[in-house]
C-alpha cells in the first residue's frame, strides 16, 4: 500500500498545480516570473510530450493504463533498489496525473515555460516521468544486480 499512497500523493500534488493553473492561468494566459527566462503560461495540450500526437487521446490512454498496471505489478513482485522504485514510482505518477487531465479535460493542462530554454510548455506531471525515466535508466544501466 506504500507505493501506492506514494503515486496517490504525487498525483494530488500534480493535479492541485493544474488545478492552480487553471483558476489563476487561464484568463490572463501568461505570467512572467523571471522575464524572458520563465513564464507561468496556461497551455491545453492535446497532444504528448511537444505536443506530437495532437487529439489522439485514446492512444495516450492505453499507454498510461497499460504502464502503470506493469509498473504497479513489477514494483510489488520483483527486487527493486531505490533509484528503480523511485523511477517507476515517478513515472507511474506522470502518466496518470496527465491521464486524469486527458480523460477530465479532454487535453492536458501545461503551465511551466522556460523560454530561454525551449518553446515548449510543460507541467508537474511530465517533470515526473522524465525524472522517473532517467533515474530508471540509471537502475537498468548500472544498478540492476541481474546483467
């Protein structure tokens, strides 16, 4: 029940951001916080990561839904170190907070904009799956015992 209270608090972490983002975003669109370095901007993301795969929401469905079951099962059956449960915890995390978005919204609510950095706008969510990826890469490059 541990990992599961885990996902429970990062999801209501990432969904309380988008709530936030929303109430105080959405009709003023941009908020400086650093000028020409980072906005708050309210963005409907239809599509993934960059926006690729615009108004397929199912295929995003299936994928979060199916990975999180297999992260779910492999956390609780086999021997994980922490850099890995960390990982799959994230990464789990990130796919349902932005699969609650595409199936309560439609789209996904994005609001960080580093503009010195990329054009593309991003939430807490996604900031979890690629944290959870890398530090899973880690786990499966040099920390898993079972090469």
């Amino acid at each position: 029940m541990l990992y599961e209270f885990i996902i429970v608090l990062l999801i209501g972490i990432d969904q309380a951001s988008k709530l936030w983002a929303i109430s105080s975003l959405k009709n003023v669109k941009s908020i400086s916080v650093i000028e020409n370095v980072f906005n708050l901007t309210y963005v409907e993301n239809r599509g993934a990561a960059f926006g690729i795969l615009q108004n397929n929401q199912w295929i995003f469905v299936i994928v979060a839904v199916l990975a999180s079951a297999y992260g779910l099962y492999y956390l609780h059956n086999k021997k994980v170190n922490i850099v890995g449960k960390c990982g799959i915890l994230l990464i789990i995390s990130g796919a349902l907070g932005n699969l609650i978005d595409r199936v309560r919204l439609g789209y996904v609510v994005d609001f960080f904009d580093f503009t010195i950095v990329w054009e593309y706008v991003f939430n807490i969510a996604d900031v979890f799956v690629v944290v959870g990826t890398i530090l899973l890469c880690i786990y499966i490059m040099f920390l898993d015992n079972k090469k």
